[in-house]
C-alpha cells in the first residue's frame, strides 16, 4: 500500500475554524486539534472577524456559505 503524503512544514499552533454546521465544525475541531494546540471557532462571518481581531490564527479553514455573508 502506498504511503500517503505529508508535507514537510510545522503544525499551526493556532487555527481558527468558520464553520456554521454545528456537527461538521466539531467534527473538525476534533480533527485539527490532533495537530494544532490551539483551535478556535466561528459560526459568523462577524464571529469570524471578532476571533481574527482577538486572537489572529496563523491558519483558517474557511466556509464559503456562511449566515451572515460569504466567507
């Protein structure tokens, strides 16, 4: 079986999560934080801003539908 590719680059220590599905943003979070000391979430796009201006991630994983606007 082939093994599978990972890049060679540091884990984020801090990620931000903007997701408005509740299931689907925990199951992420559950993911991510294997590799990521710090993750942080959003269900906004003002959510988003607010955790960005307080706390600024050096990684976002993105929804681009989001209640309030496009991500």
């Amino acid at each position: 079986m082939p093994q599978a590719f990972v890049p060679d680059w540091p884990d984020p220590e801090r990620l931000l999560v903007v997701e408005d599905d509740d299931s689907l943003r925990e199951t992420l979070v559950h993911t991510l934080s294997t590799v990521c000391r710090s993750v942080r979430t959003a269900a906004t796009v003002a959510d988003a801003e607010r955790e960005v201006a307080q706390h600024p991630p050096e990684l976002i994983v993105l929804d681009l539908g989001l209640p309030d606007g496009d991500g």
